[in-house]
C-alpha cells in the first residue's frame, strides 16, 4: 500500500471469513527505501489520485491520532503540504518530475508517521468495505477523509487550524474553529480537482450490511481515533460517504 515501503505493516485479506486486518511487526520495517519519482511517470491519472489521497489520509489521521507525537506530527504536517501543492499538479501532468517526487516523499513520510502514530476511523472504515465490495482500499479512505475530519473537528480543532495555517491559508479573521472548517474544506477541494466524488454512490453498498461493516471496523485503528466512537457515529458516516442520505 501507500507508503508501505516504509512501515512495519503488512494487510491481510480472508475471503473466506470476509476479514480484512493489518499485521504489524518491526521485523518488516526495510533497511533501505529506494523512492524514484521517475518509475511513477506512467502511473495513471486515477491511481495517482487514489494513491495520493491514501497519503493525504494517513498522514491527517496520524496527525490527529491519540498516539500522535513531536515528531510524527512534523513529518505529518510536511507530508500535507507536499500533497496539497503536488497532487493535483502529478494527476494533470503525470510527465510532472517535481510533483511525483513530492509525491514520493509524502507517501513516504505518511507511511513512517502511520508505523509510529497509527491511523483512525477513515482508515477503520475502508477495510469491511474493501472485504465486502472490494472498493479499492485508498479510494473508500480518500472519500471518508472528509466526513471523519468534519466528525474530529471538535476534539482537534486546534491540530485542524494548524493544517489549514501549514496551507498557508489566510486565517488572520478567522476563529479557530472557523480555520479548522478551512482544513477540510481545502481537503475537499483538492480531492475534487482530482476527480474523487463526494461519495461511494455507485458502489451500490446497501444499508443492510451496515452492521457487518461496523464489525468490521471495530479495533485497531478505530481506538487510535480522537474522538469515540459509538455505532451511531459509524453509520452516520457510512450513511453520507454511500450517498445513501
């Protein structure tokens, strides 16, 4: 996956029992990473804009993660601003050698500060929803982005104005809670630039399976989210990232 290149983490998918659970162990971490932009030349607009929003994923929810630390939270900050100016430059011109080299780097930096700080409920989500429907698993973790950020804002309204101050956002009339609003707003529209849609609509997931997907969801990354959980909170979300409301 995004960033792998530099985790100690490992996913495994069970078709059989539909479980899909990441294995974390230091002995998978590499002695070296070999990241060249140039092999990514030829990557294809749409697995540029699903990979990039992997790493634009990883590195807000480590940021804003219960284990988030001094130093995740640099790198996780840098790694946002490189995907903010590069990934929408790396979708429309692939041949773009500074944008897929700022791609790498963020990628890179999303998988150390994910491997050190964890992750949260976009990525909790994306698993069932990859067992179950096999959407690709940094497209159900791009279109959560957003929602799962709106749903912290409250208990990380500070870390979320910070972002939106990283982005060199013009914040000098704006409450924090109002900057934070900013972040996700920028979020949002760089996933749009780059053609994510707002929701899984065409997926066809079904409100039936909802409970099964919470299931899924449970553990793991979810118990690193800033904010608790209930059901209730989890069905909101799938409910506004299906497009089933």
């Amino acid at each position: 996956g995004t960033g792998s290149e530099a985790t100690k983490n490992a996913v495994i998918t069970n078709t059989e029992f539909s479980l899909k659970k990441s294995i974390r162990d230091p002995m998978l971490i590499p002695e070296v990473a070999l990241v060249d932009p140039e092999l990514t030349l030829s990557l294809p607009p749409r697995i540029t804009a699903v990979c990039g929003g992997d790493a634009l994923t990883q590195s807000i929810e480590s940021y804003l993660g219960k284990k988030s630390q001094e130093i995740t939270d640099a790198l996780a900050l840098y790694a946002i601003g490189l995907i903010c100016k590069s990934l929408v430059k790396a979708v429309k011109d692939g041949k773009n050698l500074e944008a897929r080299k700022n791609m790498g780097m963020a990628a890179l930096l999303s998988g150390l500060c994910l491997s050190n700080s964890g992750l949260g409920a976009a990525h909790a989500l994306s698993h069932p929803l990859g067992v179950y429907y096999k959407i690709p698993h940094g497209l159900s973790c791009t279109v959560l982005l957003p929602y799962v950020m709106e749903f912290n804002l409250p208990v990380v309204t500070k870390k979320l104005a910070k972002i939106a101050q990283s982005l060199s956002e013009n914040l000098s009339l704006l409450s924090e809670t109002e900057a934070a609003q900013k972040a996700v707003e920028k979020v949002k529209e760089i996933l749009s630039a780059v053609g994510i849609k707002e929701n899984l609509s065409e997926w066809g997931i079904k409100e039936k399976d909802f409970p099964q997907l919470i299931k899924g969801a449970k553990g793991g990354s979810l118990n690193n989210n800033p904010r608790d959980t209930s059901d209730g909170d989890l069905i909101e979300l799938l409910y506004k990232m299906t497009g089933l409301y």
